[in-house]
C-alpha cells in the first residue's frame, strides 16, 4: 500500500527523520516501600551508574592508636559500599505507586568495567528528596583540607549535598541488593562489586538481585585470593527488566547518604598534602598522628597526620599530611616539599 | 645493479618495438573537437548532490540521468530520473533515505557557440524511502519496531536549476547544473538545492 501510495505522486507516507517519538533503551519498574519520616518536597528515583573503587589501605587495616580509630571511623566509608560515578535518569516518584523509569541511552564507558569484548556496569537506584528542584540528583566528595579546585592534586565536585538521599536498591556488598546490570559482550567475574554463586548477568540490561556477603568472608577471600561467595545463592537473580521490579527501601538518611558520595581517586592511592603554615581549620573535625600503613606487618619511620572531615560533611574523607615527600608518595626520591613543622604540628 | 639492468632493458625494448608514427594513427586530429551532432535529442549521466528532500542537514550524493528534446531554438522538454542516498546520525537515531526524484523538465535556452545555457523548470516527486535504526539500540538487544522502523513516501517537488551544456567532442557534452529545490514535506514547504556534473549524447 505504501508503494502504491508512493507511485501516486502524492504527499503521503510518514517519514519521522531524526524526529517523532524516541522509544527507551529498557524500562524498569520501580517501587518504594516504606514511608519516610518526614514528607519529601520532590520525591525523585535516579538511576546511578557505579564506579570500580579500592578504599585507601588506612581504612581497611587496624587503629595505631584510639585517636586515629576516631578519624578512622569519622573519614572512612563503608569499604564495600555501592560508589557513584554517573547519574543517568532522574524520574519523579509519588513513593506510592510504582515508577517506570525509561533508560534513554547506554552506560558510557567510564562506568563499565572490562575491555571491549567483556564489559559490565552496574547501577543503583536511589531514592531521594530533590530538595533544590533541579531535577537531578548531585553527587558530592568528601571535604577534604586545603583541596585544590584545579591543577595538580585537585578535586572536582561539590562537598556539600543539597539532595538528601532516603534509600537505594543497592547500598552495600554486605547486605541484599537488586541492582541494574549491563553487559556487553562475554562476562568475566572480576572484584567489580562481585557476585560469586549467583550466575552471569545476562546480554544487555537486566535486574540482578544477591543476598550479599559478611565483610568477615570478604576478608578470608581476600585473604585467599578469591573472590567472596553470597551468603545465599537462592536470593541471586538475573531477570530481564520487564520482568523483575526493582525495589527501594525507605532508610533514614544517614545509613544511605554515601550512595550520593563519589570519589575523586578509584585505586586506593592517597594524595598527601604539604602542612600549611597557618593551622588548618579543625573545627568539627578529628586527626590523629600515625604511621604509613603498610600489609607487611613493618612499622613505617614516616609519620602523617589524618584530619576527618567535619561531622556535617555530606561525605566522609580523610585528609593526609607528610612533612615531606610528593603528592602521590611520602617516600618518593625527590620529595616535591620537605618543610620543617609548623607551629600547629601536633605530631 | 640489477633492477637498473632490468629497467634499461625494458626501456630499450620499448623503443625498438614502438611503431612509427604515422599520419592516419594520430590519436588526435583536426577534427577531433569538431561538433557532430546534429538531432534534438540529448541524452545524459550524471552526478548528483543535492540537500535531503526529508532529513534537516547533510548533503546527499547519488546518480541522475535525463532526456531531453530540444524543440526550436528557445524551447526544449524533457524527463529525469534522479537518485540520491544519504545517511546521518542524531543522539538517538541513524537514518537512511534514498530519494527516487522523478521530473518532467521544460526549458528556456539560449545556444552560443559550442554551449547553451537553460533554466529548467521541474516537477514532479521526490519517492522517499527512509530506513531508521535507534541509535544504540542493537547493543541493548531492541527488536522491531523499537529498533527499526521504514517508511515511504511521496512528496510533492520542483526544482529550477541553471544548465550548462557543452560540445566537447563529437556527440559529447559536458553538463553542468544546480539550482533551488523545493518539496512538501507533511504539508510544510522545504528549500533544497541540487547540483549535478555530468556527460551528454546528442547525436
């Protein structure tokens, strides 16, 4: 019919052009349970794309001394929680009904983890109240001291948190999660938030679901070279999204804040600082004098100081100062700054 | 050493069995330009650019061939065919269209020397096969008409172009031709324009 119209010379057809109607990628279906306490001005669901984060050796080894256990336990996130990288769709909720959230475009590179033939990316949705109605939810970095905004040792993004996070369907490796995959190409099991005994996520999008695993069997897997097992394999799932709703617990905001918290360096390394002259601003805030860490049970002749962040930061961080050494190595060959203490030098 | 021994041979054996230039083998000759045609007919081949009958941007290139019948010294009508394929990308789609563009010509031409010069006139249709694949779409495994739709259409066209033809050689013309275009795409006028460069017989 269309080449007999065609064949008639005449304005017909429904050519669209780059125009009409553009479909989703995937849809998923959200749902939130739980209310919480108090009402949300913009109720929004985000679809958070994750990024591959080690936490800095300090924060996974034991205490040197009770003061830095307290910036420890002030500065350090949940090693095995869930760290954004990208915010992808941002979709109003009425926390009642479920949500449809339309992904219009794939995860961008950055966020997959493998080479091209065997790659993967994981998200979470988070819940949260959209409290500047910008329509997007921002994500912070931990307030670190005398930071740079640009140039060498720079940190980029806002420290403080205008969107307040009320839950998310993946938090932590250590607790039951359904979180969103994507995968191209083969999947090798890799410690990108793994799910040892569950099965691969399939091709595409999909819903996958894991009950999670103790930070104690984190450690002897580590320990042993191995990658953690599920506590319960029965809870893992690998659905299609049509298929299995995701859903979203309401939690008091402080259990889930560092879900919005992303992290400027991924691989565990610890950009150190040259002490100001002048004293830093301590206030709301904890330090303590320690060695460098170390795994092979030595005891380091350099000393840091550690700062926590201030106890109303939207994100925990701790901040690192040598003596002397360089930006990336207290120990480097040609230190970058080697100064006497300052007055405030508390070590 | 040896490949220069080899090229001086070569070289050498080239010249001993070139033949003889003689008069009657002259590849050309006073009357190699020499302008024989002598009907009204014109047939041609050419190339085409021309702006997208359907898509915003872009540029698409394709084949057009004509017939044209000279009648008189002002006058001449005619017919042509024209195809044209472009393919663009926007964030979310990757469209394709081939364009069937089909004219029934008529002109006003002025003949000076070897050449003419014409304004045409066409009208007709621009046939619009559009093939449309979400961008992206086949890695997140879409199937049917999420990840491909077609379509086609016919839109009313015209197109006034400027023509330059000239006698080269013997039956043979060099044309060259552009000028604006218009169609009517879902009931709004578009502007276009079209080029062409090609070769004319006219015997």
């Amino acid at each position: 019919m269309k080449y007999l119209c065609a064949l008639a010379l005449a304005g017909c057809g429904n050519l669209q052009g780059f125009g009409g109607p553009v479909p989703p990628l995937t849809t998923y279906t959200v749902q939130i349970t739980g209310q919480p306490s108090a009402p949300l001005a913009h109720p929004q669901i985000a679809l958070v794309w994750g990024m591959q984060w080690l936490t800095e050796a300090l924060c996974i080894l034991p205490p040197e001394n009770q003061q830095a256990a307290a910036v420890l336990s002030a500065g350090c996130r949940d090693p095995f929680g869930f760290v954004p990288l990208r915010v992808d769709a941002n979709v109003p909720t009425d926390l009642v009904s479920p949500t449809t959230v339309d992904v219009y475009t794939l995860p961008t590179a950055d966020v997959m983890v493998g080479d091209l033939t065997a790659r993967v990316a994981y998200a979470s949705f988070v819940l949260y109240d959209d409290r500047n109605d910008d329509g997007l939810l921002a994500l912070a970095r931990p307030n670190r001291l005398g930071v740079p905004t640009a140039g060498p040792g720079s940190e980029t993004g806002p420290t403080d948190q205008t969107d307040l996070v009320y839950g998310a369907s993946f938090v932590t490796m250590t607790a039951p999660d359904q979180r969103v995959g994507y995968r191209e190409g083969a999947f090798i099991q890799s410690a990108f938030y793994p799910r040892a005994g569950c099965g691969d996520p399939p091709p595409a999008f999909s819903v996958l679901a894991a009950s999670g695993f103790s930070p104690f069997a984190a450690v002897q897997a580590t320990l042993a070279g191995t990658l953690p097992q599920e506590d319960d394999p029965s809870q893992c799932v690998q659905a299609a999204p049509a298929d299995q709703p995701i859903t979203v617990p309401v939690q008091p905001p402080a259990n889930v804040k560092e879900v919005a918290c992303t992290e400027n360096n991924a691989d565990s390394s610890v950009r150190y600082r040259e002490p100001p002259a002048d004293t830093p601003d301590f206030t709301n805030r904890v330090y303590a004098c320690v060695h460098l860490p170390s795994f092979d049970g030595t005891t380091s002749s350099v000393i840091e100081l550690i700062v926590s962040g201030r106890t109303d930061d939207a994100c925990v961080g701790i901040t690192h100062y040598v003596l002397s050494g360089c930006r990336e190595d207290p120990n480097c060959g040609t230190p970058d700054w080697d100064v006497a203490p300052p007055s405030w030098w508390p070590c | 050493m040896l490949v220069r021994s080899i090229v001086i041979a070569l070289v050498a054996l080239a010249f001993t069995h070139a033949p003889a230039a003689h008069g009657d083998d002259r590849l050309l000759s006073d009357d190699t330009f020499a302008v024989k045609s002598t009907g009204t007919l014109r047939l041609d081949g050419a190339m085409l650019v021309a702006m997208p009958s359907a898509l915003p941007s872009g540029m698409a290139t394709g084949l057009s061939a004509g017939i044209t019948r000279e009648c008189g010294c002002l006058l001449a009508y005619g017919a042509r065919v024209q195809w044209a394929y472009i393919s663009e990308s926007s964030t979310f789609w990757n469209v394709t269209q081939q364009d069937l563009r089909l004219r029934a010509t008529g002109s006003l031409r002025h003949a000076f020397g070897r050449g003419s010069l014409a304004l045409q006139l066409g009208l007709g249709t621009n046939i619009v096969y559009e093939d449309r694949t979400r961008a992206q779409g086949m890695a997140a495994m879409l199937s049917g008409s999420a990840l491909e739709t077609r379509a086609v259409a016919a839109l009313p066209a015209a197109d006034l172009e400027a023509v330059v033809a000239l006698h080269v050689a013997g039956p043979w013309l060099m044309i060259a031709s552009g000028g604006p275009s218009v169609d009517i795409l879902s009931g709004n006028l578009r502007g276009g324009w079209t080029a062409e460069l090609g070769v004319g017989w006219q015997p």
